[in-house]
C-alpha cells in the first residue's frame, strides 16, 4: 500500500484537540491478494470471494501501518478503510461534512 493510498488527516497546534483520524482509501485494491492467497490455500472460487474483505483486513493488520502511525507526533485516534470509493469521491464527501457542518451556523 503506497502513501498515495493513505489520507492521514493531521491537526496543527490550533487544533490540537481535534481528533486525528488516518484513512486508507482503495481497501479493496487488498481483496484481490486476499483472493489470490486463499485460492491457493485451496478454497474455492465462491469461498474466496466471500472471505476476502475479511482476509484483506487480516493482510492489512500484518502490514503493521497503525502501529507506526501510533508513533507520530499527532497520533490518530482511529483509522477508517474505504472500498469501492475513489480518491475524488473521498474529498468530495470530506468537503460535503466539512462546509454542511459548519454552515449549519
């Protein structure tokens, strides 16, 4: 998973209190190894493709990414992973949150 893969929201000193949250767009790029690895632990086509999201969660663990983000200065304090939504529909559903919330006023 490259860094362009990775949203990671960070808050400055100005907003200190506010919750980081590190996001990991296209999660679903995963299922395709995760497919792969269990077609070759010998399940079968339909097994596969309905244990994948999970296998992908378990490849995702492994790639110990939390762990390192936890070492940062603002580290997060949860993590979101998004399939089946592009890079421009996430920012565009961050923007949609952002300027609804605060134009509630």
């Amino acid at each position: 998973m490259s860094n362009r893969n990775i949203f990671y929201l960070v808050a400055d000193d100005g907003f200190a209190s506010v919750p980081v949250i590190a996001v990991f767009t296209k999660f679903d790029a995963l299922w395709d190894d995760a497919f792969g690895q269990l077609r070759e632990s010998g399940s079968t086509r339909m097994e596969s493709k309905r244990m994948a999201p999970e296998k992908a969660k378990e490849i995702f663990t492994n790639m110990k990414i939390w762990d390192r983000l936890r070492g940062t200065q603002y580290p997060p304090k949860d993590y979101v992973y998004l399939a089946g939504v592009s890079t421009h529909d996430f920012i565009c559903i961050v923007y949609n949150m952002y300027y609804f919330r605060n134009a509630q006023g």
